[in-house]
C-alpha cells in the first residue's frame, strides 16, 4: 500500500513539474507602468509631457481623460499580452483592451480611458497597470 501511494505522488508531482516547466517557458517577462490623476471639482485640463507614467493631470467630476501606453515588442515573433490593473477606486474607471497579440517588432498603441463618475471625491488617485509578456 505504501508503495503505490508513493507512485501517485510521485506522479502527481511529474505532471506538476511539466505543467510548470511549459507554463514557464512561454512567460517573457512583466512591466509595469503607473496611473494618476488629481480628480477636481467642476473642470479642468490634464496633459501629459512624461513618458514614465501615464499622468492625466487634473480631471473635473463627470469628465474623463486618454492616454496610451506604448507596447513595443523587441522580439522576433509575435507575443501575447495580459494587461492586469491594481484593483482599486481608480481601477472601475477605467477602460482599456487587456488582451491581445503584437507582431515581431512593431508598437501597439493602447488607449487608456479614464470616466471620472459625477459623484467622485477630490482627490489624488493612483493606479497600477502590469503588462504581461507571453510567447505566442
């Protein structure tokens, strides 16, 4: 009895291993860029000059703001993307495509909406978007 519980670990454990080894060979890495903005009351203009986040600015109640994250893919062949954002406030705001495919060598432009409810507090509010990277 004791050895064929140990040969259904041990095969249990094999199929685990070859899972995580497949897994793993497809993941390529992960990026992660920041979010913010101030919310204001009644209007206000945001604008963006920086690269190292997506900075909205100053974005009244009931409006909303786009910015685009700029997907490069340095490879040779095409890779697949998940984009995970941080759950929060922020978060149920926002509206992008969080999944798809970039050919070898070639920019994606991913526009980033934010829709700031009418309701929203002032304030500052950030967020954290990943970027995943999978061998297609």
């Amino acid at each position: 009895m004791d050895k064929i519980i140990f040969y259904l670990l041990f095969a249990l454990a094999f199929l685990v291993a070859v899972f995580v080894l497949i897994y793993n060979t497809n993941y390529l890495g992960t990026s992660d860029v920041m979010a913010d903005l101030y919310v204001t009351e009644g209007r206000g203009i945001g604008f963006n000059i920086d690269t190292d986040a997506l900075h909205y600015g100053h974005i009244g109640q009931g409006l909303s703001g786009t910015r685009r994250l700029n997907i490069t893919n340095k490879y040779g062949y095409m890779v697949k993307i998940k984009i995970i954002t941080e759950m929060n406030e922020m978060e149920k705001w926002m509206t992008l495509e969080k999944r798809f495919d970039v050919n070898g060598n070639e920019t994606k432009l991913v526009p980033v909406r934010i829709s700031v409810p009418k309701n929203a507090d002032p304030g500052y509010y950030t967020n954290k978007i990943l970027v995943k990277y999978y061998k297609k």
